[in-house]
C-alpha cells in the first residue's frame, strides 16, 4: 500500500530512467549480434531484467553494471536450449519479441510468466509466426502463455495486421531474421518504430514505407554502441503533474521523442499545455530533447485514430489529467488498453470514479467531464504500473489521503518514481 497526499507546486529537474522499449531490444538485438554490444542508460525495471535473464539462461553472458550494460553477443545462431522454462515475469515485449527469434532456433523451449502475462493475449504473434512455419503452441489451449516453441525453418511472408501492435510486428521481423526469404508486416497505422530503427544499426536489412516494414534475411548482426534516453511513457507522468499542479514548473531532461512514442506531447498542446522542448538531438537511431512543463490551464479534447498507437501507454495518465481540465475529454480507438496488465478501461473507470470524477466507460475508451473537485480514495492498482504512477499524480491534486493498493508494482518500469516525484514537491 503506498499512500499519497494533496501537495505544494512541483519545482526542478529530474531525468526519468532509460526507455523500457529499447532497453528490451538493445538486450535481444546486442544478443544475437557478433561482438560486444555496449548500452547505456539502461532501464533496471523489473520487466528488462527478465528479458536479461531469458537470454542469460541461452547462453549469452551479459555484465549489468547499473546504467551501462555489455552483451556479448553469441551470433544469430548461438543461443543455446535452456534448462527449464524461460520466465518472461510480467514483460509482454520479451514474451511476444522473444517468441519470434526462437520460432527459428534448432530447439525446443517453453515460456512462462507472471499471473498477469498468463492471461495476456498471444494468439496475435502466434498466427504469423505459424504462417511462417513455426510451431507455437499455447499449453492452456487458450491463445495464452505458458507456450511451447518447436524451433523450425521458417518462410518470409507478408502478413496484414489487424492491430497497430509494435510487439506484433517486431516479433514477425525477428522471426524474419532467419526466414527463407523477405518478410513483411503491414499495420492499419504506425506503432512505434524502435525496432526497425535499431537493427538497422544492428546491420540488419530492413526498411519501412508508410505503414510497412520490410526486412530480409540475416547472415549475422553485428554488436552496436546504443545509448537509452529517458523513457517518454515514464516522463508523462510528470508531464501531466507538471501541468495540473498549480505553481509548477519542471525540467525533464534528455526523453525520447521519436513520433511514433509522442503523442502525449501533441494531446497536451492540443489542451492548452506549455511543453517546451529544449536541446533537441537527433541522436543515432533516436531522437531526444528536454521538455520543460509548466502548469497550464487545460481544456478538453478528443483523442481518437492513428495518434492512439503513439499514445497508448500513456492514456491513462492522460484521462487522469483531463478531470483537471474545463470540458469534456472523449478518448475512442483505444480497445487494447483492454489486454494490457490490466483492462485499463474499466480500471480508470472505476478509480476515477471512486475518486469523484465523472467518468464513462465505453466500448474502445472513456468519456471524461473534467471540472469537478477530486478527493482521496482507495485505489486498486491491479498490480498495473502504469495504473498506481497515475494515481499517484491525480492524488496531487486530490482532497485528502490516496492509497494505491499493490502500488510497488511501479518496480516494472520506474522503481524510483515515488521518490523521484517526492523530490519535485516544494
């Protein structure tokens, strides 16, 4: 149980940990490669400390240092049978990602989780990879982990997916590595792009028009120098403090801004926010900048089509910080918050509510009245990061005592985000 208060402004400048996405990548992709991949800022979540381990348990030695990270990489065809199962704890990139290179592997291997993957849907990676020729097997018999994968020789394809899913398309283009030719996966509209950005520094050839990436096959990768910056879906929470907490003003320092990651930037100027972005650096592979944030008077919006992609991990903060705002926020398009850690729908819905906001639920997002005063509350966390680190900023600005229950599931992304938000309350 964390408990959070009603607080003073929020002043200064913080740096938010490593992007969770790429950090997940460099681990995979570094692994894979031939050399020694060497990573910096790396996020120590929860979450890519799983995806470390699963690779450690094929063979691959990787030194976690703290911020800096070396994997020496084994090649494309180096990864060993493990012992036992692989535990992707509550990490649906490295189940999803990691199901699509052992699709191909010369072994056989099952994966686990936590209670929360387990029910996580993987039919949507198990279909391409089994029009490619994989042999994926959902043991429960319900398209969900724990799975069994029969590494097999695999066929490129072009497969049209019906949901915009960086982890869709990431676990086709890896599986794509080792296919007997080019594959391709179309989405209805972009999801982010980490993947296709990193393992063309990787060496592999791949490329993207509109909404298609295409890779071809890989004889080897070749190990990479990738630098992390900070993590935009764990910057939004001080985003949206930053702008709903009277008298603030906070410097957030080196985040991501790749497009396909930044849309809360857009919806927060769309409501009327001051976000200036200051330093920008194209980087190698990832765009970067400082974001300085100060409160603003907000007002309502619609958030609906192809910006929800760039967005959806932080559409819950987002609804939390449209209760501050004069008018009516209608989220729509956002149907897979349903399958993430929790029903991220119903979740918001409920604890907003309990909250005192006027809140509907609907069928793919929420319609928010924003306007009337929040109190404290219990909150039900469902063991959802995302879901507790949101909670924590509306309380900011809430009546009373909140109490996030399971709120130390923050430990997946961001384990010093109650202290990191602590230090910014003047």
């Amino acid at each position: 149980m964390v408990e959070c208060r009603k607080s003073g402004s929020l002043k200064g400048e913080i740096q938010v940990p490593g992007d969770k996405s790429i950090s997940h990548r460099a681990v995979m992709f570094g692994s894979l490669a031939k050399g020694t991949t060497r990573i910096t800022g790396f996020l120590q979540g929860a979450d890519c400390l799983s995806t470390i381990s699963c690779f450690e348990k094929m063979g691959v030695s990787i030194e976690n240092t703290g911020d800096t990270v070396l994997v020496h990489g084994r090649g494309m065809r180096g990864l060993e049978k493990p012992e036992g199962v692989l535990d992707c704890g509550n990490s649906g990139t490295t189940m999803r990602l990691i199901s699509g290179i052992l699709s191909a592997q010369d072994f056989d291997v099952t994966l686990t989780g936590d209670a929360s993957i387990q029910k996580r849907p993987m039919k949507r990676i198990m279909d391409p990879l089994s029009r490619m020729g994989a042999d994926i097997e959902s043991l429960p018999g319900n398209g969900c982990a724990p799975l069994y994968i029969q590494g097999r020789p695999l066929t490129g394809i072009h497969y049209a997916s019906p949901v915009a899913s960086a982890q869709v398309k990431s676990s086709v283009l890896l599986a794509g590595l080792y296919a007997d030719g080019e594959t391709a996966v179309t989405e209805p509209s972009l999801s982010r792009d980490h993947t296709e950005r990193m393992l063309g520094l990787f060496g592999a050839d791949i490329a993207s028009e509109g909404t298609t990436a295409r890779i071809t096959p890989a004889r080897e990768l070749f190990a990479a120098d990738i630098q992390v910056p900070g993590d935009i879906s764990s910057a939004a929470y001080f985003i949206a403090a930053g702008l709903i907490v009277p008298g603030s003003q906070i410097l957030i320092k080196n985040v991501g801004i790749n497009p396909t990651r930044a849309g809360i930037l857009e919806v927060c100027r769309k409501m009327g926010g001051d976000i200036r972005m200051l330093n920008r650096n194209e980087g190698r592979g990832e765009p970067t900048a400082d974001l300085l944030v100060t409160h603003s008077s907000l007002k309502g919006t619609v958030i609906e089509g192809d910006i929800i992609p760039t967005l959806i991990d932080e559409l819950p903060v987002i609804a939390a910080m449209a209760c501050f705002a004069e008018g009516e926020t209608i989220i729509r398009d956002a149907s897979e918050l349903k399958v993430k850690e929790s029903n991220r729908i119903a979740v918001m819905a409920q604890n907003l509510t309990a909250m005192g906001a006027q809140v509907q639920e609907t069928d793919d997002g929420l319609r928010i009245l924003g306007g009337r005063p929040l109190h404290g509350a219990v909150i039900d966390s469902h063991d959802d990061h995302r879901i507790a680190m949101t909670f924590a900023v509306a309380a900011l600005c809430s009546q009373g005592e909140t109490k996030i229950q399971g709120g130390e599931c923050v430990n997946i992304s961001y384990p010093a985000f109650y202290k990191d938000l602590g230090s910014l309350i003047q």
